[in-house]
C-alpha cells in the first residue's frame, strides 16, 4: 500500500467516520484512480470504522508539518 499526498486527496470529502467497504464505494463513485481502491483494499478488516485519513495513511503530513516560523531561519 502506497499513498501519496495525491492519491489521499481523493479521501478529502469522504464520510468520516467510515468502513472500509465504504470507503471503497466513495473511491468508486467519485472516480478515484485505481490506486487508491487498491490501497483501500488492502486495509485491514476491522469492526470499528475509521475516523480520518491519519488512521489509514498514519504518516498522513498534517497543516504543522508545513508550517514555517521566520523567527527560526539561519542567517
């Protein structure tokens, strides 16, 4: 299972909290590249549905992985 920032922005919109088949179906329904219901469909099965990308892609960057202080530059 490979993901790509890309590839995870097909998620973006989906109906969190969801399972796995249902996120399958959006992926489907949406027009997601293959890639992605690939990697859907290599996730584990589990009862409890997943709450965000962070729990299927746990290195998912988040908005403070890009966050830039000036303060902290070397001159």
């Amino acid at each position: 299972m490979v993901w790509t920032l890309e590839l995870a922005s097909y998620l973006d919109d989906a109906p969190w909290p969801a399972n796995k088949a249902e996120l399958i179906d959006y992926s489907q329904r949406t027009g997601a590249p293959q890639e992605v219901i690939e990697n859907l469909r290599d996730l584990e099965e589990t009862d409890e549905p997943y709450e965000s990308i962070e729990e299927i892609w746990l290195d998912y960057p988040t908005k403070e992985d890009f966050f830039y202080d000036d303060e902290e530059k070397d001159f």
